[in-house]
C-alpha cells in the first residue's frame, strides 16, 4: 500500500504532481511519502503492542533525515549500526535511549559512543565484542545493557545476499555457543545481559522459517532461565517483505503484519519477556520512488534500450540482488502500446541494467518514468561511482513538498579530494 496514484493521467504522491517536483528539483530524485510512512509503522506497532513492546526502526533501510524526523515524531525508536548511524538518529531527534546498536564489526571507538550517549540496548553478536565492550563500559564506571545476539540457523530471504540467520553466515553467536556466552556475560562487570536478539534475514514472505526461529529463541530462553540465568527481552529483528510486483496489490501489506503479529504472540505467550522488533523495508519500500528521465532510445536488433539519467549506483538493488521494481510512467498511459525494453543507466557496466526485456507501454526520450518500492536500500546504497554526484531527495506530505537532501554539487563531490604534492 502506497499514495503514488496516477490523479487527471498524472502520477502523484500524495496530492503533489510528481512534474512540479521534478521542474523544481530534476532528475533522477528519490520522492517519499510520509503518509505511507507514517501509516506502515501505525499498522506494525499497533500489530505488535506497543508500548508493551518495543518498534526500533532499522536506520540502514533510509536514513534520510526527512525519514527520520517523520519516524521520530511516532515515537519510533531506532535500530543502528553504526556511530554514523546512531549520530544521524540522534540528529533527527530519536533519544538514544530508544536505540538499539546491531552489527558484527563494531569497533572500539563505536562501542564508546554508543555507552557514552546511554544506548537502550547492544545486540552483542560475539565472545570478542562482548570482552571488548565490558572493558569498554567498565572503564568509565558503566554497565552496559545488552542481548546477545543468536544464530538459529535458519536462513530465510528474498535472495542469498540478505539472508543473516544460516550457520553459513557471518551474524551472531552460534547456537551451541549461546548458553556458555550468556553466562559468562552475566559475570562480566561492564555489561548487564538481560536478554537474546535474533534477525534471520530480508524480503522475507512466507512466515515459516520466521516462525521455526523464534521457536527456537523460546527454548533458549527457557533453557537459561531453568539455570537461574535472568531474561527479560527478546528482540527480533527484522526481516518482513513487501510486494514489489502490483500483481498482487497489497498482498502482503496488513494481512501479512497481523499474521506475523498473532504468529509471534502465540509463539511467546507466557514468556513474560519485552519484545523488540527491528522493520526497515516493511516501514518505507513502498513509501519511495525514483524517478528518472529517458535520454535515448537505442535499438539494437530486437533489443530496445532505454537509457535513463538513474544509474546502479542511485539504486542497486537490480544489479545487485537481480531485484524488481515496477515501472511506471509519470504521465498515465492510456490505450498505450507496449513493447519489451532493457532499461539501463549511464553507468559502464552491463550490469547497470535496472530490467531486461520488460513489457511496458511506449516511452519516449524526453519521458519521466518512476522506478517503484524504491524507498528502502535505495538512497542508503547509493554511491558515486563514475563520478556521479549523490542525487536529490524529497519528501511529500499532502500537498507540500520539501527537499531533504538537496543533489549533491560537483564542488561536494571533488572538494574532499586532496592531490598529494611530494617534495
Ligand atoms: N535488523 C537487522 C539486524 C538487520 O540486519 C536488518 C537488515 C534489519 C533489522 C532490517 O531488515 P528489514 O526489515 O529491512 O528486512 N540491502 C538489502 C537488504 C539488506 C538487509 C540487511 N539487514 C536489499 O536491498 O534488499
């Protein structure tokens, strides 16, 4: 579910005519609505009983400030991973004590920042972080709350990049290794292990390979608490799709939250535990577009390419995952004839291709098209490869519109560069 609809034969976010934006701000830009925002995470905490339990954003998905702020203001909380992303959070207004710090690399200087500002929680992902962070916390007299972070091996995921909970993959403690571990935090003077956390992958659909891992989460809880080890959160992550393909309007949209929400509480009933829950992509993949101008149109035997101004390294997604996202065209095509285009970028890889062969009705040079559901791992993963500089950001809400990150300018793109002078 999303507020881009086609309004008198033009595409629209919200009640801002995407042509208005793009006059404005050009091309290629991210637009984001904040009543799609603003609605998936109402849908999702109210699924999952906040205040009781806890809804941490996970920054990494678009950490846009415009995001953000929208975010902060629903009282959303924030899952980070990085001191980056923890000053960005903050910077948007979200109390530290609101976040909680994931990741398998934190380092020193990370984990300092993150006791020093009063960090809700650290999901602790092995014995070397855990021995690094209580000295880190001792040392200035602190004691760090923390859960330690699981590896139920059970995989799950949209594609073999983004599933995490394999004992194939690099996330968390194994399985076996969790009991001796959170005993031996339980002694440690710098943090205070208070419970477990748990994300087994992305793009995931089907609740089932969801389901057996938390399964197994309870009987590790049970398991340390028959050994008088104490437990009162369970934090589990994030990891619940989105449609990208229109086939299925709204397939998984709310059906798929109250599912996941009854599915969890049946499957922590009596556990009397504070839960945690990291969405990123459910929160804003539909809420984004990206919309991007036709320069040529290049025919090559039965091949069309449409090159557009938006390259891989604006959005990844399809060079990297092979990922889908719809097309649209900005004006609506009506009684259109449609022909099978590769749409690429300007980028000198083959790679930077965001569709091959897709049907789609009749674009010419000169057409604005909307790359859809790019609202998550969009901006975030954007580069400046080729010396591309960072592209604009927008954000709507009903008919007002605000740039949130303004195009990054030629003299920000090469001014950080220093050319060396050897004597
Ligand atoms: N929590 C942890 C510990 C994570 O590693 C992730 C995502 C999330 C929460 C949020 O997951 P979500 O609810 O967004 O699925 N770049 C890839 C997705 C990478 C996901 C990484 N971890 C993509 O574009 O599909």
């Amino acid at each position: 579910m999303h507020h881009f609809n086609y309004i008198s034969g033009i595409l629209h976010a919200e009640n801002v005519d995407i042509n208005t934006i793009i006059k404005a701000v050009g091309t290629p830009v991210y637009i984001y609505s904040s009543a799609t925002i603003e609605r998936h995470f109402k849908i999702f905490a109210n699924a999952v009983g906040v205040p009781k339990n806890r809804v941490f954003y996970a920054t990494k998905a678009n950490a846009n400030l415009g995001v953000l702020t929208t975010l902060a203001r629903l009282g959303a909380g924030a899952d980070v991973v990085s001191e980056g992303e923890i000053r960005k959070a903050q910077a948007a207004g979200i109390d530290p004590n609101n976040m909680v710090f994931s990741g398998v690399g934190k380092t020193a200087r990370e984990l300092a920042y993150a006791v020093s500002v009063g960090i809700y929680q650290i999901n602790v992902e092995s014995e070397g972080e855990l021995e690094l962070l209580s000295e880190i916390a001792a040392s200035s007299g602190k004691r760090q709350d923390i859960v330690l972070r699981v590896n139920p091996d059970v995989g799950a995921g949209g594609h073999a990049k983004i599933t995490t909970g394999s004992s194939a993959n690099k996330f968390g403690v194994s399985f076996s290794e969790a009991e001796r571990l959170y005993a031996k935090a339980s002694n440690l003077a710098g943090v205070r292990c208070i419970g477990l956390a748990v994300h087994i992958g992305s793009q995931i659909t089907e609740l089932d390979a969801l389901e057996s891992a938390f399964v197994k989460m309870r009987s590790v809880v049970e398991s340390l608490r028959s050994q008088g080890l104490h437990v009162e959160r369970l934090d589990l992550g994030g990891g619940l799709g989105i449609p990208y393909e229109q086939q299925a309007p709204f397939a998984h949209g709310p059906d798929l939250i109250e599912a996941y929400a009854a599915m969890v509480m049946r499957v922590t009933d009596g556990l009397d535990v504070e839960l945690g829950f990291e969405p990123g992509r459910l929160i804003v993949g539909n809420a984004g577009i990206l919309v991007t101008e036709a320069l040529y149109l290049n025919k090559r035997g039965n091949k069309n390419f449409l090159v557009v101004d938006a390259a891989m390294n604006d959005l990844v997604r399809p060079a990297m995952y092979e990922a889908y996202h719809e097309i649209w065209p900005v004006i609506e095509p009506v009684n259109a004839t449609c022909h099978a285009y590769d749409v690429v970028g300007p980028v000198c890889e083959s790679g930077d291709t965001f569709t091959s062969d897709r049907n789609l009705p009749e674009i010419a040079k000169g057409d604005l098209i909307a790359l859809m559901s790019a609202g998550a791992y969009g901006a975030t993963m954007s580069s400046t490869y080729n010396q591309r500089p960072l592209i604009a950001e927008v954000m709507v809400k009903g008919d007002q519109f605000v740039i949130t990150r303004p195009r990054q300018t030629y003299e920000e793109l090469i001014g950080t560069d220093v050319a060396p002078i050897w004597v």
